[in-house]
C-alpha cells in the first residue's frame, strides 16, 4: 500500500479529516479567550500590586495576589484543568471549563510578566504625572502601562505561545481539541504515525504564525515610538 493511499484511508475516509478541523477551531478558541482572561487577570494583579507598595493599608490586597500567584503557579495545568471540570464547574461544559483554567493560570503568569514591565518604567514618571494634576489610575493608564506593555510584549508572546501547547492536554476533560482529535483517528485507524506527524505540524506551523505576527507587532511598536 503506497503512502497515498495510507494517508486517504487515514484523513479523508468517513471524513475524519474534519475531526481535525473542529478540533483546530475548538484549540484556537480556548487559547484566544483564555489569553483574554489571563491578560485581564494579569493587568489587575499587577496594578493592584504596584498600588500597594506604597500603601500599608492596601497591603492584604498584595497578599492576595500574592496567594493567588503561588497557588496557581504551584499547581500542574492538567491537575488544575481536572479540578475545574470535577469539582469547581462539574456542570459546566467541557470548554468553558477549559477557558475558564486556562485563563486562570495564564493569569498568574502574566501578573508577573505585568508586574516586572511597570517596576521597569521610571519611577519618577509617575510623579512626574502626578505633578501635572494627574490621578494615579490617570497616570497608570495613560503614561505607565503603555510602555510597560512595549517593554514586555516579546515575554508575553511567549506566554502566548506556551498557553496554545498547553491546551493541548485539553483533552483530559473530554474535550475534542486538535490533539484529542489527532488521538482519535489513530486509535480508529490503528495509523500512529501520520495522526501524530500531522499534529506536530499544525502546532509548529500555529507558533510560526504566532511569532510572525508577534515580529509585526514589535517592529510598528517600534516605528510608533519614532525608533
């Protein structure tokens, strides 16, 4: 049997081409929205953080954070994935289940990545907008966190890229993402070989369009700053 042959009886045979296809879809849409969820988890810890440095006050808010960062970061994502879809959202479907923990241990990283590109910005920024009749959330939005963003955007791609492989064990919770459907067509076809090559194909050629874009993006980043 030539190796033509073997990849129809494979792919195209009774359509299991198209578990690919939703299962591609079903990854690209736990990695977009849990990467909004992470962002968004990410700026709050961070700014909440950098607010309460200066404030003995606001100091149990830092430890919350804190609290939050080493539990999630101590906790395997497959383990944390498993204890969403058993325990925390048992009712809940298998993606929001996985949107919802990938989000939430994107998020611990990216506090950190936040949290190190406004410590980079200038201090003296800060008051420097606070002299001109500034607020310090004003400050933050208009003058601080948009160069900390430029500072970090090459870290945060990488979390980026490290978020879509981890989706990859999404399918511990019964979930047809692109790996689980690579899965099946091997076990329904007994092929090991092409299911798995092709997996590791469609990855290599997602991160490749990931960091291209991300190139795109630095390079304007770049040009906007008159560099």
């Amino acid at each position: 049997m030539s190796w033509f042959n073997k990849l129809y009886e494979t792919f195209i045979e009774d359509n299991r081409y198209m578990w690919l296809v939703e299962g591609l879809g079903n990854t690209l849409l736990i990695t977009l929205c849990a990467l909004v969820i992470g962002v968004l988890i990410g700026t709050v810890i961070a700014v909440v953080k950098y607010f309460c440095e200066d404030d003995k006050k606001l100091r149990v808010f830092s430890w919350l954070c804190d609290l939050y960062t080493t539990v999630i970061r101590g906790i395997p994502i497959t383990v944390l994935l498993l204890v969403f879809f058993f325990i925390v959202l048992a009712s809940a479907d298998g993606i929001i289940v996985a949107i919802v923990a990938f989000g939430i241990n994107s998020g611990a990283y990216m506090a950190e990545l936040i949290r190190s590109g406004i410590n980079a910005v200038d201090k003296g920024q800060m008051e420097a907008a606070r002299s001109l009749g500034l607020s310090k959330g004003q400050a933050m939005v208009k003058i601080i966190f948009p160069q900390a963003i430029k500072n970090i955007l090459p870290a945060i791609g990488n979390e980026c890229i490290a978020l879509l492989k981890e989706t990859s064990v999404a399918g511990y919770v019964a979930i047809v993402d692109v790996t689980r459907a690579a899965t099946n067509i091997r076990n329904k076809t007994f092929d090991a070989f092409n299911p798995i090559i092709l997996l590791a194909l469609i990855y290599l050629v997602m991160v490749v369009i990931m960091t291209k874009l991300l190139s795109i993006l630095e390079r304007r980043l770049k040009k906007s700053d008159g560099k």
